[in-house]
C-alpha cells in the first residue's frame, strides 16, 4: 500500500482479542476446532458456501467458540470468496441508516485488510447509506471478526458497514446489491440477550433463535443487540427463499463467564437458491 493509504488502525486488540499476532492465531485455530471436537451428530451443512453468516462479537474467550462454529464452514472454500460484506451495529454513537467508511484498509494484529472502494462508492449512492467514519473508529462488532476471515480465507477485500437506526425495508437495498456481486460473503454481526441469569437468558435466546430461523424481520435490541442488520438480512433472505441452519446456541456462561448475567451468542449460516 503506498504511503498515502488510510488505515483504520485495531481499537480493541489486546482487550477483546490478543494483540500479538503468534497468540492471536492461536486463540482463532483453537475457536475454530472447539465445535469440530465437540461436534456428535451427524454434519448436514451443504455442500456448498453459506451466502451469508450470524455470529457473534464479544470478547473471543466469551463468544469466540460460537463464531468458530460458522467460521470453520468456510475453510474449505477459502479460494471460493474473494469479497466479504460486513455489518455490525452500532455501540458507541447515535445515527440514522447505514455508515461507511473511507479507509483504504482495516488493520489487525494479522495484517491489514483492503476495502473495496469501487463496492462502497456504490452502496453510498443508495438511500439510508452514507460515510460517517466516527461509527467505525471504536466499533468492536466489525472488528472482532477479521482475524477469523484472515484465518480462514485467502486474499479478500473488505466492505465494513457499522449500522444505526433503521427497519429492515430501509437496508434491503445492500442486500440487494451485494448478493448480485460473485465470491461474495454477507456477514451480520450480533450478540443475543444481555445480563440476564443463565436459565433465564437460555429462554429468552431459545425464543429469539427460533424466531431467526423462521426470519422474522421483528427483533429489538432485548433479543439481538445487532438487531437492525439482522433484521434487514432475515427480511431480504426470507424474500429469496434462501434456508437457514442453526450452527451454535450458548451464552458466556457455558464459555468463561459467570451464570448471574450473562451474553447470548449463536451462529447460523444462510444458503441461497
């Protein structure tokens, strides 16, 4: 990259994830074959790559072996995706629609990740879409989630979307772009519940996650705290018949928390026709 190339620099390495790169790669290979090990019933994924993934986005000894479990899917088709559109939401500030970013690059302890800038030009023509790079400076959702593409995949490009406000009609024009481009991957950034005790927060993921699976557009922020994108996605897959697998169900207090308050997680994957 030359010298003039923007970078937008970690903002959580070495508090969500470790900031050395030989223990960052570690902690991702061992998130990744937890489920494998895991894992006694019988594989009936597709034999084909998810058009679109769920996962989560906390800390990696929290949620790290759920996103793992949709993750690991894409191994085997690391040379079949070559562009990943991103869409987390919003933690930090307040706005209406969707934000871009105008970095050329997102960096983690790995490596630094390309933007595609022709794609992103693109979705800024659309209503709702528009730059606000204060909506990524500090954002977490989209971040966590790159050392796994990095692990995973071969050379890609990034499109990085950090959600606010909207309903999920407001969206389905991303979706409707992005799903037309080839080697493309739709990921939605999200967490279930928050802070509720252990059997308490079991049900009321129970209930959300049922509800993903019958794509339900309707979530709040109580069931899914990347609840806009995530509705936008259910809304536009359900659409275009695409089918839905739920891949992992848990929360930080099967994983490295307490059982007083805890984080939901789950991961699912999304095929298209």
């Amino acid at each position: 990259m030359s010298p003039n190339t923007v970078i937008r620099q970690p903002a959580v390495a070495g508090s969500f994830y470790p900031a050395d790169p030989e223990l960052l790669s570690q902690q991702v290979l061992d998130c990744l074959h937890t489920n494998q090990k895991q894992k006694k019933e019988p594989n009936t994924t597709p034999n084909r790559p998810p058009k679109a993934l769920i996962v989560p986005h906390a800390g990696y000894i929290y949620s790290g072996p759920i996103a793992g479990s949709a993750y690991t899917l894409l191994e085997k088709y690391a040379n079949d995706i070559q562009r990943v559109v991103l869409l987390g939401p919003s933690h930090h500030i307040p706005f209406d629609g969707a934000a871009t970013s105008s970095a050329d690059a997102y960096a983690t302890p790995l490596g630094d990740i390309p933007l595609d800038r022709n794609c992103i030009k693109n979705l800024e023509q659309l209503s709702g879409v528009s730059r606000l790079d204060d909506a990524h400076q500090h954002e977490h959702s989209l971040e966590v989630q790159l050392p796994f593409l990095q692990q995973v995949l071969g050379p890609f490009s990034l499109v990085p979307l950090v959600v606010g406000r909207c309903d999920a009609k407001e969206i389905e024009g991303i979706f409707d772009l992005v799903s037309k481009m080839e080697h493309t991957l739709i990921i939605i950034s999200s967490d279930l519940s928050h802070y509720h005790e252990y059997s308490e927060a079991q049900a009321i993921d129970s209930r959300t996650s049922q509800a993903i699976l019958q794509f339900q557009s309707t979530l709040n922020g109580n069931q899914a705290c990347g609840c806009n994108p995530l509705n936008g996605l259910l809304f536009w897959a359900e659409k275009y018949d695409w089918s839905i697998e739920l891949l992992d169900l848990k929360n930080s207090g099967d994983t490295a928390g307490p059982k007083d308050r805890v984080v939901g997680y789950g991961a699912y994957a999304l095929y298209g026709k």
